[in-house]
C-alpha cells in the first residue's frame, strides 16, 4: 500500500497527512513553529491538484508577503512534478484584492485602470481633504489622519460605519467626517490606497450579492497561512467568501502572533470552530527545525506568556549547541563580533545563505551593515530598504550633504521642500530655470532667485530662509563639532520636528535611525569624512544573487528559516521596546516575547543571542540591562559566553551568572546584572532596577530636545 502512495505524501507524518488529506470541510492547523504548517499548505495544494479536484484557477491560497507565494508556487511545482498550471488566485490578501477589485470597478465607483497610491501621494491628498475643511494643517497632522483611516480600515470600517465619538479628537471633531471627505476624493481620482484593497472587496461583496456569488463558485479551496496574524477585515473578507465552500484550510500559531499593533486580531485563530461549524482541529507537536536545546529555549521562553492556548512541541533531531548569549561592551563591539564570527562561519565552509541576523529596530542594522562592507561580506537586508537608503536617512544625508557642499544639486533639490515649506513644484521649477540659463548650481540659483520678484512672497520667504541657514551652517563647519552640527542641522531645519510631531509608529524608527545616524558620526573626525564613508558604503551593490548573510527585521522574519540565527540587541528599552510596553503594558510585553519566540525558533542549528551593555547615542555612554527574555531562558539550554572588556580582563559581572549570588534563584535582578548594583541600591522589588532604567531612557529624550534648544541658541549668538 505505502508504493501505492504519492511521493509527495510520504515524508508527512500522520498528523500532517491527515491535514493535506482531509480536503473536505473546515480545518484549522494549530501549531506552533517550524512543525511543517506551511509544508502541510503546500502539499495540500499539491494533493487537491494531483487527485484533480480542482484546477490551479479554483484555488484560492492566501500567504503573508509576496515573497512566500512565490516561494510556495514553486515548492507545488516540485511536488507534483514539472510546471504549475496557473494559480492566479495564490498571493497576499492585498495581491488578491487587488485582482478582484480590478475586474469589478466599477462596482465601487472606480474604472478598473485606477490606481493605487503610495504612502506620499495619500499623504498630500489628505492633506488637500483637511485644509478644504478649513483645518490648519500644520495643528492637524495628515500623516495623523492617515493613521486613524489605515486603522479603520483594517477594522473593515466604511465611513459611515465608524463608531460615533471615534476619530473625534482628530480635527476639532471632524476625523470620521474627514474619512468621508477623503474617499471621496479618492473615486474623484480613480484611486485607491492599500487599505481599499480589501476594504472596498468587501464592500463589494456586501453589495453585490451576484458578484460575491460568482466568487463562490469559483473557489472549491481556500488556503490561509498566518492566519494568527489576519486582521479584521482580512477576516471578514475570508469569512465571506468561504461562505460558499467548507474547504477551508488554515493554518497558524497564536505564540507567533506579532502584528497585534497593526490591528491583527489573534482572536480570529480562537474563534474558527464557531465560525466554521464541524472544524477539524489538528494539531502538529513534531518540530522539524531546530534542534534541541533551540526549540527547549523557544519553549520555556514562551511559557512566560500567560495569554496563550498552550502546546506541545518536541523533536527528534539532535540536541545540538545550547543558545548562546553574549553580552558585550557596546553596540559597535557586539556588530564586530557577530560580523567576526560570520566571517569565521563563511571560512568553515558555512554558506551564507544559511545565516541571518534578526533585529527588533531597523536603526540596528546600520552597524551590521557598515561591518558587512567594510570586511567584504556581501549580504542583503529583507523586506525593507538597507539603512542608507531609508527616506529619513537620506534626507539627513541630503542636509549634511549640502552644508559640506551647496553645488550638490541632486541633495539640495531633495530636501528643497522637505519637510514641507511651501516651495512647490512651480517654485522648483524656476530655480531649475534660472540655473540652467546661468549654468550655476541650483543653490546658487536659490539664492540669487529670492532678491528678485521671480517667486510669491511665502515661497520667498522660506527659501531666503533655507539659503541663509545653509550659509550659516556651513559656517560653522570649522567651528563646531561635527555632530553637533549635524543635530543643529537637523533642529534647525524642522527635520527632526516634522518626525516628532508624527504620531504613526512608523515615525519612532525613523528618529531612532536618525539618532543612530549622527551616533556613528561620533567614530569619524569630520564631517567630510563621515560622508565620505557612507557614500562608499552606499556605493557597493546589492543583488539578490548568490551567497549572502541576511539581514533583517524579527517581524520580517516570519516563517523563514536558517542554519545560524543572530539575535543582537537583547536589551531592556529596545527589546521588549520601550514603545510597545508604554503603549500596551503587558499585552504589549507579551507581543515582544512572541517576537522574541519567532525569533529563535527560525534556527535551525544555532541561534545567538546578544546584548550591549551600553550603547553610545550623542556620544554619551548610556548603560543599558539586558533583557528580561535573556532570563526567560531556561539555563539548561543556554550556554554564556565569556565576555572580555575592551582593556583585556574579563567582565566582572560575566563570571559565571548562574552561579553566586544572582543566578535565577536570586530573583530581584537579572543574573547579568553587576554583582555591584549599578544604581547603588539593593533590589526591593524585581522590576526595580529596570524602572530605573526606563526613567534613564524617558529623561534622555528629554534632554534631547532640552540640548537642541540650548544648542539652537548658542549657535544663534552672534560671536
Ligand atoms: P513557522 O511556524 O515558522 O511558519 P511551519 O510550521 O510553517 O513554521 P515549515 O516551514 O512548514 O513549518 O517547516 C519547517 C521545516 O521543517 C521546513 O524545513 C520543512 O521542510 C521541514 N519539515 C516539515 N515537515 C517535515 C517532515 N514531515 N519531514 C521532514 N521535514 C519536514
Ligand atoms: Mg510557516
């Protein structure tokens, strides 16, 4: 009988093969990480095509980035051998919508060419929608309304369906009315943001029966990865459409559960045996991933949550290298080391494809990324632009730039407007025309252009304004330290403002970065030098091809995985992250462990966990603790390094931390604290010290601004 079997079947274990097998009905796969949830959806798809129950264009399969699909189309294309016929219907939530809305356009009042905006063209359209209610638009920040829309809108929430009171405080209480506004606009445009995508599907199922219907038919499976991360309109969406089938198929884990901050609802995972009436649930306890002593620390670490439905994992394999936790001296110490030991790694013969580095901020990646090119290792950053090439980062360049250099066109008309100063299209173009015709620079042409009548009053205005701050700025070149400029710069111009007073949780990682752009200015002498290096960092090419370490966000990490894992960072304040346990408490604290547990659960052989014990911001040392999830670790499976100081002893206070006086049993600090307390003071009670340390990390944003403003004045001082 088992000859009789399809290759494809006969890896699976029984609890997978029942998955890919029991093709009619509801299923929910429950499980936690690396027990083959994704290779039960593949093969399943392989199954229902091999058996002929349905073509490629019936099924309806729904992974979480682009980048899976494609991965997942060619697993199908091994597994039932040659090509896959085609699977249009195989893609993300909003490839999927998008196709759908295309067909029916007209339906929700758009033609099916519309087209889809980016996150700047939706920014100056609400901008129009607010300053056309008569809002000032400098008290009423768009991006803020942009936030409170994408919120609605993943809550499935047209505008007449928003809550009366919500979206009040925006506006003088004209936020839902503002959504209204700008829908409109959008149909007006022929446009749709992402949001639409599955926002304007469902309405068009809700309102089109017919359409829907049609939808029903065609659909014989539906496929869902990830489904612990969908949100609600995703859900809703779903729910409609498999109203018209019972083969649902979803698999997920609630411990992996990491975009509750962007409206994921871990809820929906708990709710599909009442949603889908007969649901089989089958569980997977097998890991096939990693070894031993990984999946027993994953293990124990999530224990610690309390809000989790509790699973069984165990695996076969060998117990492999216990996890590694390193503490040391700083931040640029801990990307040297790590980069060290890939180096060594890549020389043993470990190919690089198989080792990744997994931080919880992008501005982490900036040190990674200046080791990675100067010792030549190529690598490639996932799912996000490389540090340099962020939006933010360079802007802040483009500013640096032009104070070092005013003949720098291609910087100067980058930040000519940004943030916004009135200086339009029109006014650029003028600038571009007197300095094509006098064949000068455009800042030349700037300055030149604001002594006549060329431009309106408030553009003339604001450019004479940025003429003269540059002039001043580089004047100081000589005088002042560079860093200090650099933040003087970026005062000075309403750069770092215009990120302060964005409220979307985009706009904290894009001051972190820019903090850790002028921190690592602090390693170079000058100005010169420091734009120097980064050019020649910018320079080097990134392909996708061949052998690379790869570098990434945890959240981008989902559902990857890799030989060798690097989890760097492992501190209190920036992992868990101060944002998410102010904002959220303990629910937020929670979501950082799962993070942390995705984190180490994507190695496969050896996962690395590290963590600075200070790190520099202003050229200041600021001391930091590691991270409570470092105790989270069950000692058997942990292994701490050795760390030595930069001045050649050992550490004092990395003996043997699980021995002594403040190994686990000695609860109240953690077991990587100083044996010397480091605030002076005995432990009372175990988030004691680290209350301390969040006051330490609150006053330093303080002193922040406070230094700006006193820097703003002495600068200003004539001399
Ligand atoms: P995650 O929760 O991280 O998304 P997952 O549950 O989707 O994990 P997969 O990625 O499907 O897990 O599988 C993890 C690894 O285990 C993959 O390398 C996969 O090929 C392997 N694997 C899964 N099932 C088996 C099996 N029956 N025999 C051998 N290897 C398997
Ligand atoms: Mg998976």
């Amino acid at each position: 009988r088992a000859a009789a079997l399809p290759p494809y079947l006969t890896g699976l274990n029984p609890e997978q093969r029942e998955a890919v097998e029991a093709l009619d009905g509801p299923v929910l796969v429950l499980a936690g990480a690396g027990t083959g949830k994704t290779r039960v959806l593949t093969t399943r798809i392989a199954h229902i095509l091999a058996t002929g129950r349905a073509y490629g264009s019936q099924i309806l399969a729904v992974t979480f980035t682009n980048k899976a699909a494609r991965e997942m189309k060619h697993r199908i294309g091994g597994l039932v051998g040659g090509a896959v016929e085609a699977m249009p219907w195989l893609g993300t939530f909003h490839s999927i919508g998008v196709k759908i809305l295309r067909r029916h356009a007209e339906l929700v009042d758009l033609k099916s060419g519309f087209t889809i905006l980016d996150t700047d063209d939706q920014l100056r359209l609400l901008k129009q929608v607010i300053e056309a209610e008569g809002l000032d638009k400098d008290r009423w920040p768009a991006r803020q309304l942009a936030g409170l829309i994408d919120g609605w809108k993943n809550r499935g929430l047209t505008p007449s369906k928003v809550p009366p009171g919500e979206g009040f405080a925006f506006g003088n209480g004209k936020g839902a009315a503002l959504y209204a506004a700008y829908q409109k606009r959008l149909k007006e445009l022929n446009a749709a943001d992402f949001g639409d995508l599955l926002l304007e599907t469902l309405r068009l199922f809700m309102e089109h029966p017919d359409v829907l219907a049609d939808y029903h038919r065609r659909f014989r499976y539906i496929l869902v990865d990830e489904y612990q991360d969908t949100n609600v309109v995703q859900y809703l969406w779903l729910r409609l459409i498999a109203q018209g089938s019972p083969n649902i198929c979803c698999v997920g884990d609630d411990d992996q559960s990491i975009y509750g901050w962007r409206g994921a609802e871990v809820d929906n995972i708990l709710r599909f045996e009442k949603d889908f009436p007969g649901a089989r649930i089958i569980r997977l306890e097998r890991n096939y991933r990693s070894t031993g002593n990984i999946l027993a620390a994953a293990s124990g670490l999530i224990a610690q949550n309390k809000g989790r439905l509790g699973k069984t994992l165990f695996t076969d394999g060998e117990t492999g290298d216990k996890v590694t936790v390193m503490g040391v001296w700083d931040d640029e110490e801990e990307a040297r080391s790590v980069v060290r030991e890939i180096e060594e790694q890549g020389k043993a013969g470990q190919r690089l494809n198989g080792i990744a580095i997994l931080v919880r901020a992008s501005f982490q990646m900036r040190a990674f990324e200046d080791r990675f090119v100067t010792t030549g290792i190529p690598y490639r950053v996932i799912g996000g632009p490389r540090f340099y090439e962020r939006a933010e980062v360079k802007d802040a360049l483009a500013y640096l730039g032009v104070t070092l250099n005013p003949a720098n066109d291609l910087k100067f008309e980058r930040i000519v407007n940004v943030p916004k100063r009135g200086l339009g299209d029109t006014s650029v173009e003028r600038i571009h025309a007197l300095a094509r015709a006098r064949d000068i620079p455009l800042f030349r042409a700037a300055r030149e252009i604001v002594e006549t009548e060329e431009l309106g009053g408030k553009a003339r205005k604001s450019l004479r304004d940025l003429v003269t701050a540059f002039e001043r700025w580089r004047s100081l070149i000589d005088t002042m330290k560079h860093t200090e400029l650099a933040e003087l710069i970026l005062d000075e111009s309403g750069y770092t403002a215009h990120w302060q007073n964005d409220k979307s949780p985009q706009a904290q990682s894009r001051l972190e970065n820019l903090k850790e752009l002028v921190r690592f200015m602090h390693e170079f002498e000058t100005l010169e030098a420091f734009l120097e290096h980064v050019s020649l960092v910018m320079d080097t090419e990134q392909g996708d091809d061949g052998e690379r370490v790869s570098l990434m966000t945890l959240h981008a990490a989902k559902g990857l995985e890799f030989d060798t894992v690097f989890l760097p960072g492992w501190e209190e304040g920036l992992f868990p992250h101060q944002r998410a346990l102010d904002e959220s408490g303990e629910k937020g604290l929670e979501e950082e462990r799962r993070l942390a547990y995705v984190g180490l659960t994507r190695a496969r052989r050896q996962a690395k966990v590290s963590f600075a014990q200070n790190r520099r911001t202003r050229g200041l040392y600021q001391s930091a603790l590691p991270s409570r999830f470092v105790d989270d670790l069950p000692e058997a499976n942990v292994e701490v390094l050795e760390t030595k100081s930069p001045f050649g002893g050992a550490y004092q206070n990395f003996g043997n931390p699980f021995e002594g006086g403040f190994g686990r049993g000695g609860y109240g600090k953690s077991r990587f604290d100083n044996a010397e307390p480091r605030f002076g003071a005995t432990y009372d009670t175990p988030g004691w010290q680290r209350a301390q340390s969040y006051e330490k990390t609150k006053s330093r944003d303080e002193n922040w601004s406070r230094d700006a403003e006193q820097r703003r004045r002495s600068a200003m001082r004539p001399t």
